[in-house]
C-alpha cells in the first residue's frame, strides 16, 4: 500500500468572470514510504496546489487522494489537521520562520501542537534537532540574524521536529544560491533517508530534482514522469521536457491544445 | 490538555513578543481595574469611618439601652435598679454591658471650682463605643475597688488644670463640700475644636463618692444600661430586658431602645455603585482599545497564523489561541491594576482623607480585587472574540503565500 495516492485529482477553481480554471488536471501520482519524488514545472503549473494537496492544505476538487490506504474524503476537518501536523512536514521557499522568535523557539512550535511527552519536552527535542542540522550553537539566535542557508536549516529542522511520513518542500532552495542549495538539499536528503520519511520536492532546479528517486514534470495541470537520470533534456525555458516522457498507467491524456506553450530549444 | 496548556503558552509568548503594544492596549485596563479596586476599598474605609463615627455616638451594632425613670415618690429606690441590671444580665448572658449615667459634677480647677460634664459608665463602654485613650489608659475592672476614683479626661479637662499631659500623675479635687482627691489615669482625643471639660469616672466610684443634687427623685433620670448584643437576637431581646426590669422595679417607667439601621448601609451601597459604574466605563473603553489593537495585530499575523495551521494547528485552537492572547493580557494588566490599587491605598491615608482614624481599619477588599480581576478578564475575552473570528477565517493556503 502506497503511502499518498492520488488518483485522477483534479484542482479547480471559478475565476471572477465565471469561467473555471483547472488547476490540475487528471493527476496520478503515488509515494511510498522513504520515496524521494521530485516534480518539475514553470510558475504557474499547478506545483504549488499539487503540494497543497498531498499536505492537506487543499483539497482535489474531483478524483480521490487516499492517505495510507483511507480516503481523505472521509476523514474530517479536525481529522485531516491533526494527520497533517503529524504526518507532513514543510519546508517552503520563503522558509516561513515566525519572526520574533529564535531558532529553537521556531523549531519547537509544531511541538505545541503535539499530543503528551513531545509538548512538554518540545524545547528539548527541538534543540536536539537544530542539533542534528549544524545549528547546535545557534538555538537563541532570531531568524533574521541567520544566513539565507542557515533559515532554511532551521526550517528543515522545524519540518521534520514532529517525526513526519512525508516532507514537502516547495522550491526548498529557490532563495539560496546553487552551492548552499546542494548543501541544504543534501542535508534534507540525508535527513529524510535517516528517519524514512518520503520526501516530495517541487523545484525549478533541476540538479535540486535528479537528487530524487522519480521525477515528474508538471505542465498546463498535468503530471507527467521524467527521467533525469537518463535521457537529455530539452527545455521550454528553465523546465526540462523529455523526448521519452511516458504516461503513468492509467493517467488521463492531457488535452493540451493549441494554446500550449510552443518547445523551443534554449 | 495539552491543547490548552499550549494555547495558554502561545498566547503568553505573543504577549512576550510584543510587550510595547500589549502594554499601550492595557494601560486603559489597568487603570480600571485599579479604579474599581481602589475606589471599592476606599469606599469600605468611608463606610467603616463613618460607621465607627456612629458607634462612637451609638454604640456598636446592636446596642440596646434600658433607660428607667422613676414615675413617683412611691417608686421603688434607685439602688434596686442596680440589682434588676445584674440580674437581667445574668440571665441572659450578657457578656458586653456597661451603665451609662450623663451628669455634671463640681471639680475643683486652679481658677476655682466648676460643674462639669461627666459620664459615669462601666469598663465595658470603651469597646462597645470606640473610646480610644490616647494618653493614659482606660479603666480597669480593679478600677472600681480603688480607694479614691479615676478620671478620664479629655484634652481641654487637661487644659483646664494646665497640664499638656499625664507625666506628672495629675490628680483633681472632686466634689463641693466633701470633696475627694481623684486621679487622672488617661486622656480621650479631642474629637472635636471648642470642646468643653469633660470628665468619665466609673459609675460605682461615682455613686460612692458623690451624688449629685436634685439627680434622684420623680423624673429624674437613672443610668442608662446598654448592652452590645448579636444583631439575630436583639428585638427578642429588647422585649425580654424591658419586662424583666419593668417587673421588678414597681413605679418606674421602663424603655428599651437599639440603634439598629443607623443609615450607612445606604451610603455603602450608593457609593460602591457609584465606583463600579465609572470603574465600568473605563474598562469598557480599555476593552475598546484592546479590540482594536488586537484586530490590527491579527491582520499582521495572517501568515504566521497560515503556517501554525500546517503545523497542525486546528481553526479552534486558533480562535482559542487569539482569544488567550486577549484574556492573558487582560488579566495580567488586571493584576497590574490590583497591585496599584493596593500600593495606593496602603500608602495613602485615605482614611485620614475621610475624616478621621479609623479603628478598626478594614482589610484590603480581596473581593472587589477578584470582582475587578474578573471584569477584566472578561473584557478580554470578549474584546478577543473578533479578532479570533477574523483569524479563523483566515485561509491556509492564502495565508502562507500573504
């Protein structure tokens, strides 16, 4: 059994003229446990909401999305919360740090939302996680007072505080520049591999998403599998397209019309 | 519980976090809460004034008095009145009684000899009408076998013998053509300027060692008894005491009063009204002045609030977070207030202000404190209601991307 399965999720929305946009658009997807995906796409494809969805921020508008085997369709408001304070991590672009507060305190937050030993020992468990992601000797520092790299640690270290399933990182080194990205990434691989939680990464970079195990590419609302690791790239702007792009089974065909985005070669 | 340990400690480390804004939106609700608490304890330091300013007139409450006058010659004697007070005391144990006998009798002054105002009473009448001796002391129950009587005076008493005080152990000569040598063992506080000589000696000395003129007979009144007795039992009392004395004093004409509903209680209960009303309205405002800070600070906090809930913070636990924040605050500004409120009353004389010492100086008001702590914190909760409303509706998603 998978852990997230999403099958044929489709994302919409009705725009203020009436009109309904899909966001995504007959979407396959399955991560197993201590899986690492990555999935590539332009701005605006869909990345984002696809993120939303998997962490249970969102919700498919028609298809199903079952979280280890139960649809979360049947799971309620309050249900889906507490999974995915428990289940999910987050790790976003902008990092997200709550400002006022220091390092140690940022880590420790998801804890206040934790049931028994790990609330009362939240302070304690977060130190060991900044700890374990180089920050040991930064714990009373504020967010601002750290480096681009630093914040994202701290975030990191937020992210997996709880013992998370899955990690989702939104661009997770789209503030960064590339060296402290391959740091950061490396950190937040080793990491995931280390607790075994399966981490799902959205990015531009493509160095950042061949660190994955599988690769899909996000276009007009599709999700497509890429392979990185094998076939050359050709790019419509900074998003690779693969000549050997294969369908999931089962996946519904896009129906990209004519006012797709012509490929180019860069 | 955990739940709600953590939205207590949230809404703690927001208040910690912006102490500057917390404490501009409190000051208005301090300060209220130091009006209710303060204006409350004041006002109980009037009441206890004036109802020891009462007392000191009245007596404490209940007090009855027995008062007797002979109706004709046929009359039995006085000296049976005496007898019919002890009995009637002994019978229903009455442990708080002291004659009270209003006369004047002649002491002889350096200028010469003069009438003057003098009580003849029992030790008892100290406590059951707040004598004070503010130099001296009072009498005591050995007091009445002394060979020659005590005298308690007050300041113009003293004056009139041209003495500032009792360093000299002054003594005067009481009576006109036997007179006695009598000593002045304390001095009363003047209670009032222009006050005339005037004397308290005990009521059996008195009697042993002077009778005045034309104060027996037909008419003439008799010690007054008053008795210091549990409010529940007074009117059954009262009735009882006038039978009993009327009975066994044939020829005399026997009447019981009290003091019950000497009037401040109507003083106390206007007045507190009168402080929790401004008290109320200044609360009400401090609450007015918490909405809209809270308000602007939610709005600044959309997405902290965004990331809190994909931290697995759920809608309730946002509202109850927002509206702890607003409690927390009022009730910590609440205790601010009590603390002022206390350091104004215990370091003003607000007594003195009211005219007077107060005896019995009254506690400081823990229920006006608590009825303040609770208005305040009442306010917070209702002063967080909308601004936990707007953070609730706050979309996730939306909120991470503000």
């Amino acid at each position: 059994m998978s852990l997230l399965e999403l099958t044929e999720v489709t994302r919409s929305v009705r725009l203020p003229d009436d009109r309904l946009l899909e966001i995504l658009r007959g979407v396959t997807l399955t991560v197993g446990a201590g899986e690492h995906v990555a999935v590539v796409g332009r701005s605006g494809t869909g990345k984002s909401t696809l993120l939303n969805i998997l962490g249970l921020l969102d919700a498919p508008t028609a298809g199903e999305y079952r979280l280890e085997g139960v649809p979360i369709g049947r799971l309620s408001g309050r249900e889906r919360t507490r999974r995915r304070g428990r289940d999910f991590g987050f790790v976003f672009q902008q990092f997200n740090l709550l400002p006022g507060r220091t390092a140690l305190e940022n880590v420790a937050a998801p804890l206040m939302y934790a049931p028994g030993r790990q609330f009362w020992r939240r302070r304690a468990i977060a130190a060991q996680m900044l700890d374990r992601v180089g920050l040991g000797d930064r714990l009373d520092t504020m967010p601002e007072k750290l480096s681009g790299g630093e914040q994202q640690r701290v975030a990191i270290a937020r992210a997996l505080v709880r013992g998370p399933r899955v990690i989702l990182a939104d661009e997770p080194t789209g503030a960064l520049d590339v060296e402290t990205g391959q740091e950061v990434m490396a950190l937040l691989d080793e990491i995931a591999s280390i607790t075994g939680a399966a981490l799902v990464t959205i990015t531009h970079d493509l160095a950042v998403a061949a660190r994955a195990q599988r690769h899909y590419r996000l276009a007009e609302g599709v999700l497509v599998p890429v392979d990185l690791h094998g076939a050359a790239h050709e790019w419509v702007g900074d998003v690779p397209t693969l000549p050997g792009t294969r369908r999931l089974p089962g996946a519904a065909v896009p129906e990209i019309g004519p006012s797709a985005p012509a490929q180019v070669q860069p | 519980m955990t739940g709600v340990v953590g939205a207590i400690v949230e809404a703690w480390d927001e208040l910690r976090l912006h102490k500057l804004r917390v404490l501009l939106a409190l000051v208005g609700v301090a300060v209220a809460v130091a009006a209710i608490t303060a204006v409350t304890a004041a006002v109980q330091m009037l009441t206890q004034g004036y109802a020891e300013t009462l007392e000191r007139d009245s007596g404490r409450q209940v007090t009855l008095g027995v008062d007797a006058w002979p109706q004709s010659e046929q009359a039995a004697a006085p000296t049976e009145l005496d007898a019919a007070y002890a009995r009637a005391l002994e019978r229903y144990d009455i442990t708080w009684a002291s004659r009270d006998w209003y006369t004047q009798v002649p002491f002889r002054f350096p200028d010469g000899t003069r009438r003057v105002d003098v009580r003849a009473v029992d030790p008892d009448l100290a406590v059951m009408q707040r004598i004070s001796v503010e130099d001296g002391r009072w009498f005591a129950d050995a007091d009445a076998d002394a060979f020659a009587p005590v005298l308690v005076v007050n300041p113009a008493f003293l004056a009139a013998l041209g003495l500032d005080d009792l360093a000299g152990h002054p003594t005067v000569l009481l009576g006109d053509d036997h007179p006695v040598r009598a000593a002045i063992v304390g001095v009363t506080p003047q209670r009032w300027q222009g006050e005339t000589p005037q004397a308290m000696v005990l009521y059996e000395q008195l009697v042993r060692w002077y009778v005045p003129a034309g104060t027996t007979g037909p008419g003439q009144p008799a010690p007054t008894l008053k008795v210091w007795v549990p409010p529940e039992v007074a009117g059954d009392l009262s009735d009882r005491l006038e039978r009993d004395v009327a009975a066994v004093l044939p020829g005399w004409q026997v009447s019981v009063w009290d003091n019950r509903g000497s009037g401040y209680s109507a003083l106390d209960g206007a007045a507190r009204w009168v402080a929790l009303g401004v008290g109320g309205i200044a609360l009400l405002l401090g609450g007015l002045g918490l909405v809209n800070i809270a308000l602007v600070t939610v709005r600044h906090r959309i997405r902290e609030i965004g990331i809190r809930r994909s931290f697995g913070a759920t809608s309730g636990r946002i509202f109850f977070g927002v509206l702890m924040e607003s409690v927390v605050a009022t009730l910590v500004a609440g205790l601010v207030g009590i603390v002022l409120a206390v350091a104004v009353i215990k370091n003003v004389p607000v007594d003195v202000l009211f005219g007077g010492g107060i005896q019995d100086r009254p506690p400081f008001p823990v229920s006006a404190a608590l009825v303040g702590l609770a208005c305040a914190t009442g306010v917070g909760a209702l002063a967080g209601l909308i601004p936990a409303t707007v953070a609730v509706r706050v979309k996730v998603i939306d909120a991470i991307r503000y």
